[in-house]
C-alpha cells in the first residue's frame, strides 16, 4: 500500500512559506521561468510549429531568390556603370526586411493572442492561478513565451538578411540592427496580444482584436495621419527660393538661394500629427536602419532604397513645413534630412506605451481572488 | 443557524471556516449568505443540486473568487490578506480536468511543486510518491493526453496534494471514475483526513459520500440549508427495502404490524418502508424471520445522506 509522505516543513500558520530563498529577484524570476519553460515544452512538441517554421523557411527563401533574379534581369536594361554598381545586396536586404516584418506582424498575434484565455478555455489557468504565482509573474512568463517562440522565426529569416549583406553594400551593423529592430517590433506584439488575450473572455476574439490592432500600428496610423493632416492646416511666412543649377549636387546641400519679400504660405502642419506615422512598425524599423552615406557628391547613384525612403518621409511630415517649406522664414533646408535626430524612439515609445499599458490592465485581470469575472465565463 | 457539521471541538483556526459569503454574478444569487465549515481531520461533504453554487462556494474557499460579503479562513489565515500563506495550505481539485496535454504527468506535477517553491530533491521524491499513490506510475512519461478521463482525475488529484496542503478542496473528484479507483480515492480521503486535514469533497454521488464523509453540508440554491454528521443523518430514519419469495406473506406481515411500506416499481417483488434507526431495522427483521417470511433481501434503499437529500429537495419544491 502506499502512503503520502508528508511534506517535512510545515510552517506555522501566520509564517508565509520558507522556499529556498536566494535574491529577491531570483524569487520573482524563477515562476516566471517555470511558466516560460511550461509554455515552450508545449509548443516545441507540437508539430504544427515546425511545420509553419518549415514553411517560412521555404517562402521567406523563395522571396529572396525572386528578389535576385528580379534584379539580375533588370541589370539588362541599366544605365548604371558596371563599376559603381553597388549590387542586389541592398534591394534583396530591404525586400527581405519588409517581408520578414510583414510577417512577424502576421504570426507574433498568433503566438500571443490566446496565452491567456486558451488557458482559460483549457481549464488550466486557474490552475497556475491557485499558486504562488502572482498575476505579474504569470503575464511575463506569457509575453516571454510568445516572444521567444516569434523570435524562433526571426533566426530563421536571419540568413536572408546575411545574404543581402553579402551581395554587396550593406554591413554587418544593417543587419544587426534590422533583427533587433524586428526582434523589439516582436516584442511588441507579443505583449499586445497577451495584455488583449487576458482581458478577453474568448480566444477567437482576442485573436481577432490583436489582429486589428496590428493592422491599426500598420494602415491604421497612415490613415489616421492623412485624415489629421488634412485637418491640421496653417501658414507660414516664407519668400522666394532661387533654384541655380548646380554641377555637383550633394543631397545634404541645398540647391537654392532665399530672397524677395515675405508672404503667407499655405501649408500642411504635417508636425502636428506626424507622431501617428511615427508609431507605424514599418516608420520605427526603417528609420532606426543606418542610412548610407550621403554627404559626398554623386551618391544618389541608384537611388533612394524605400526604407530609406519611408523614414525620410516620415521625417519631413514630423519637421513639419517649417523646416522642409523653401525659404520657410527665410532660411534655406537640406533636401535631405540627416539621421542625427532619430524619429524611431518616439514611434516605439508610443508603440511602448500602448503594449505595455495592455499588459498592466491584463495583470489586473488575472488577479485573484477575483472580484469581477467577464460575462459569462468561469473562473475555472 | 450553526452550521459546523462536525460535533467534535477543534482547535482554533485548524481547518477552514467560511462564514456569511454571498456572491453574486451580475443578477444571478450565486450564493447567499451561507456558512461552511470543515474541520481539520475529517472530511466534509458539500451536497446539492446542480446550480446550487458548490463550484461557486469551492472557488471562494480555493481564493480564487472574491466573495461579496463574508469571511474564509484557511487554518485561520485570511486569503485576501496573506494570499501566499493561505495557498501554501489548500490544494484545489477542479471540476473542469484541465491538463496540459502535451506534458507528462511528472513534468506537470514537477512543475506545480516548482509554482509551490519546493526545494528540487523533496520534489522529486514528492513527485514519485504521488504517482505511486494515484497509481499512475506506468504512466508517468507518457503525454498526458493519452490518460483516459479518470486517469486525468487521478493527476489531479495528485497535482492538488503536490505541496501537501493542510485543506484539501475536491469538486466531484469521484466522476469519471471507475469503481476500483473510486475505492481508491475513498481510502486516500480518509488516509488525508486521518494525517489531520480538512478534506472537502462536493458530489452528486451521494452512496459514496456516506462511506467516505464524516459531515455534510447540504446547500441549495445558494444557501447552506443544513449540516449534519453522518451519525446523525443515519439516526434520523432511513428508508429499507425488503423482498420475500412470497411477497403477498411479506405485505400481509407489514401491514399485520401495522408499518407503512409501499410496493417499489422497478425492482422484483420489493417494498420499501422508513424505519427510524438501525435497531428498528434489525428488530424488524428478526420478526420476519420469526414469522416465517422467507426474506431474499433486506438492505437500506439509499444512503443516509441521500435520504436527506431527499427530503431536503422535497422541501424546497
């Protein structure tokens, strides 16, 4: 016959318990593990996982080499000296970027969107609940788990991205920073939808939410700034721009003189509402992405990359007209906007803000003994 | 009203005491002002219909929902105050199975013991222990989705006793069984209560609970509507059924003496009669046998507890 054996240490009743104690943050982290590595066993055992890795490997390989050989066909009809030609390297980087983060955004919601309520639905988050794991414990462990099992697709795709930076003109610093750039816009996803997914009563509505609040960062943000920009209208004083023609251009110099008299101008106070672009995953990714060089004559020479495009736009409708208007108040600007001032911390700190804010409303919800259950659900 | 089932004095703030908890969930009373009490070393049983807020009640006293009014106190430790200490001291066995399942049942009790902060050599040995125990040792690496329905109970049990909790909280821990585990799980409960902890058990299965509980708490409709030991339950009349090879000699022999029986449908030939106490019965039955009756069967219809379930139900329609 068996018996139980009772535990030896029962702690007097007003003593909480005596685990083996290290550091305080040792004790607030190793929960936190335990669910991370609950979660991760979980899904490194299912094979659907694989399947889908296996299947981004394919597609996100397939992109790249539709990208090389777009570009080695386009080569037959370029006026570009076969010495200067910088390569397919930064074409295939940018359309790899763009499509490794496309699909982040498409499969981040899909890992985070149901940690919590799935369990719910599962009857086995009450069951963490009953614990000694605390609310907050239970969210990180959560985010952590969708985030490191969305970042397993980001070390997939990070080859591609190496084969950009071989095939010519992008360093080793571009890609370093495309993936951690990527790695954080995961990051934030993951959170969102985990915050989403313990504040809704279903997974297929959370899911659904998590999905349209990505699609909000991503078109959401471009629509929001049109309609404000349309609504943010002003003047400025500013006089006459002189255009001489100029030999050597360099993008950074203006191509212009201002003189004559001062007159209202009417403009478009992009400023006021350019923060909205600012939060656009594509916005934080691209700016944060080193800019080529472009303080020396003749470097536009095949021209402006689109990721380098999207962040000076982005840059131009922040500086407003003020700074991009010729002749605004007189002064003369750059056709170019330098990358001194980065506008990606303020995209991501919105970005931040929202993520998290969903991620505390989320911890509040899992508390116990709970007070308020959503309609018509069970705590168990 | 008092409602401690168990007549036997405790020490105070030994077992768990829930006194005047209402909740509601928007219009729905839940549970009204009722009380419960289950003292360390015996196991108490909570009856009542479906609906009856058993679950609701079970949830309060697992701190996991926060009740409207009234108080819980887990060996005399208030949960909404010292969360972490009033855990360490209740296990909670739910009614949903709830397993991951693509985990052993090892790795899921090595993981609550971790959620538990149990040191990880007294988890090991814990964790075999509780495998013997619920007998799923042959089954310990498997993936807990191959489990059939009573196995998963059995894990739950044993992931409810993982860090050996003081009180032990069991929604319908006896469905899905089969009748040798539910044996099984009848020794384990009183084994626990014997080490002096509160055992809770709520169930529909009432022929078991008389072998298994020493109280019950019988609710309805959100209200606890009455306590009685075993004893007393057993004590207040129980209804027999009695069959004869003649059942016309039987009939005539009751109604001779003068007893209320009635012929029960269904069964061969059995009438059943309300007899007040165990030796009524015995004395009965000598004076059948004396008279001649041949008697094939002379057994109580129900448990003790199901007789006053039933008139308990009976009284609230």
């Amino acid at each position: 016959m068996t018996t139980i054996n009772p535990l030896p240490a029962d702690p007097g009743p007003d003593v909480s318990p005596a685990p083996d104690t290290s550091l305080p943050a040792g004790n607030y982290l190793r929960p936190i593990g335990v669910v991370l590595m609950l979660e991760l066993r979980q899904r490194l055992r299912s094979r659907g996982w694989y399947i889908m890795l296996g299947i981004w490997l394919v597609v996100t390989g397939a992109v790249t080499f539709l990208s090389w050989a777009g570009w080695n066909s386009s080569q037959n009809y370029s006026y570009i000296v076969p010495d200067q030609n910088p390569g397919p390297g930064s074409l295939i980087f940018e359309i790899v970027l763009a499509f490794v983060l496309l699909f982040a955004l498409l499969v981040a919601p899909a890992f985070s969107a149901n940690a919590v309520n799935g369990d719910r639905s599962a009857g086995t988050l009450a069951i963490l609940q009953i614990t000694l794991i605390t609310p907050g414990q239970l969210v990180w462990g959560k985010f952590l788990a969708s985030w490191l099992v969305s970042l397993a697709f980001l070390v997939t795709s990070a080859p591609f991205l190496l084969i950009g930076m071989l095939l010519g003109r992008m360093t080793a610093a571009h890609v370093l920073v495309a993936l951690l750039m990527l790695a954080v816009e995961l990051a934030v996803v993951c959170a969102i939808g985990v915050g989403i997914s313990a504040l809704a009563t279903r997974p297929l509505f959370s899911i659904v939410v998590t999905y349209l609040t990505v699609a909000a960062l991503v078109v959401g943000t471009l629509i929001a700034f049109g309609l404000g920009a349309m609504l943010a209208q002003g003047t400025i004083r500013a006089n006459t721009p002189d255009y001489s023609y100029s030999e050597v251009y360099t993008p950074e110099e203006p191509r212009y003189t201002c003189s004559g008299d001062f007159y209202d101008l009417h403009v478009t106070r992009t400023d006021q509402v350019a923060w909205m672009l600012a939060m656009n995953p594509y916005v934080v990714v691209a700016d944060a992405i080193p800019y080529p060089d472009r303080s020396q004559p003749n470097q536009m020479i095949g021209g402006m990359g689109f990721l380098e495009g999207i962040s000076q736009g982005a840059r131009w409708a922040i500086a407003g007209p003020e700074a991009t208007t010729p002749c605004a108040n007189g002064q003369v600007h750059p056709g170019y906007l330098r990358q001194t001032v980065p506008l990606w911390p303020l995209g991501l700190g919105l970005q931040v803000v929202i993520a998290g804010g969903l991620m505390v409303l989320g911890r509040q919800a899992l508390r116990t003994p709970a007070h308020r259950l959503p309609r018509g659900t069970r705590v168990a | 009203m008092s409602t401690t089932a168990a007549g036997a004095p405790d020490a105070p703030g030994s077992g768990l005491v829930a006194s005047g908890i209402s909740r509601r969930f928007g219009e729905v009373r839940a549970i009204e002002h009722m009380d419960f009490t289950a003292p360390a070393g015996a196991v108490t049983a909570l009856i009542g219909p479906n609906g009856a807020g058993k679950t609701t009640l079970l949830l309060i006293l697992a701190s996991l929902l926060a009740p409207d009014t009234g108080t819980v106190r887990i060996m005399g430790i208030d949960p909404a105050e010292h969360p972490t200490a009033a855990r360490m001291r209740v296990g909670w066995m739910p009614d949903t199975l709830g397993v991951w399942e693509s985990l052993t049942a090892r790795e899921i009790l090595r993981i609550m013991g971790r959620l538990y902060r149990m040191p990880a050599a007294a988890l090991e040995s814990r964790v075999s222990d509780l495998l013997a125990l619920v007998n799923l040792e042959g089954l310990a690496n498997q993936p807990s989705r191959v489990l059939s329905r009573g196995q998963q109970q059995r894990l739950s049990l044993a992931r409810a006793l993982i860090h050996d909790p003081a009180v032990l909280l069991l929604d319908e821990p006896a469905s899905g069984l089969d009748p040798g585990s539910r044996i099984q799980l009848r020794r384990i409960l009183r084994e626990l209560a014997a080490e002096g902890k509160a055992v809770v058990v709520s169930s529909h299965v009432l022929a078991e609970l008389d072998e298994i509980a020493d109280a019950a708490v019988f609710v309805n409709q959100g209200r606890s509507v009455l306590a009685q030991t075993i004893h007393a339950a057993a004590a207040q009349g129980r209804r027999y059924a009695i069959s004869a090879l003649d059942p016309a000699a039987l009939s005539a022999a009751l109604s001779f003496r003068g007893l209320q029986f009635r012929v029960e449908p269904g069964r061969r030939s059995a009438v059943s009669l309300l007899l007040g106490s165990e030796d009524d019965a015995a004395r009965l039955l000598k004076d059948l046998v004396a008279a001649d009756i041949a008697i094939t069967s002379f057994a109580p219809a129900g448990g003790a507890l199901e007789e006053t379930y039933l008139s308990m139900d009976a009284e609230q329609r």
